[in-house]
C-alpha cells in the first residue's frame, strides 16, 4: 500500500451478449440509467432517446448530488419522460432496469 492506495484484484466476467431491440414503427424508445456511488452517495443519470430505425433523438445526462440508487434511477426516467413529451417524441417505449 503507497500513497493510501490498495489494489484488489478481481476476476474478469465473462462477457454477455447485449442486443438493443428497436421500437414498434412510429414509436420511439428510451433507455435509461441511473446510478450512485454508495448509498446514498454521489449520484447521476442519463438516457438515451432513439426511433425505429435506431437513430439516435435525443440524449441526456444529469448530476445529481448525493442521493441513493433508487432514486437515480427513477430521476433518470423521469427525466427522459419529460424530455421526450417537450420534443414530441412518443409514442414512447421505455426500457430501464432498477438495480439495487
């Protein structure tokens, strides 16, 4: 151990296969994702906004401050709700996954 730091070592996952499904046509989808580093602890969310061919709409990020997971979770879809409704994007998907 220097200068305060320790190092642990882990083991690699396996990686996983990911697959992003499109919307329905005409519709759009949002996924997002909020997150905390301790919790509670500082705190941020994002999302993604695409259409049916994958495009990307829109994006967005925001700081949180200090708060807990659940709550950066439920911030970032609320969030990308009322940016899709102030841009006209719907019928809207929504795709997100709460992790405690």
């Amino acid at each position: 151990m220097a200068m305060g730091f320790t190092f642990m070592p882990t083991m690699p996952r396996a990686p996983r296969v990911v697959r992003w499904a499109t919307p329905s046509p005409a519709w759009f989808k949002l996924n997002s994702d909020g997150s905390s580093l301790g919790n509670p602890g500082p705190a941020g969310a994002d999302g993604i906004i695409r259409d049916a061919e994958g495009q990307v709409r829109l994006a967005y990020q925001v700081a949180l401050g200090t708060t807990t997971s659940v709550i950066a979770e439920l911030t970032a879809v609320w969030h990308g709700l009322e940016i899709a409704m102030a841009n006209g994007l719907a019928p809207l998907r929504l795709r997100w996954t709460l992790r405690r």
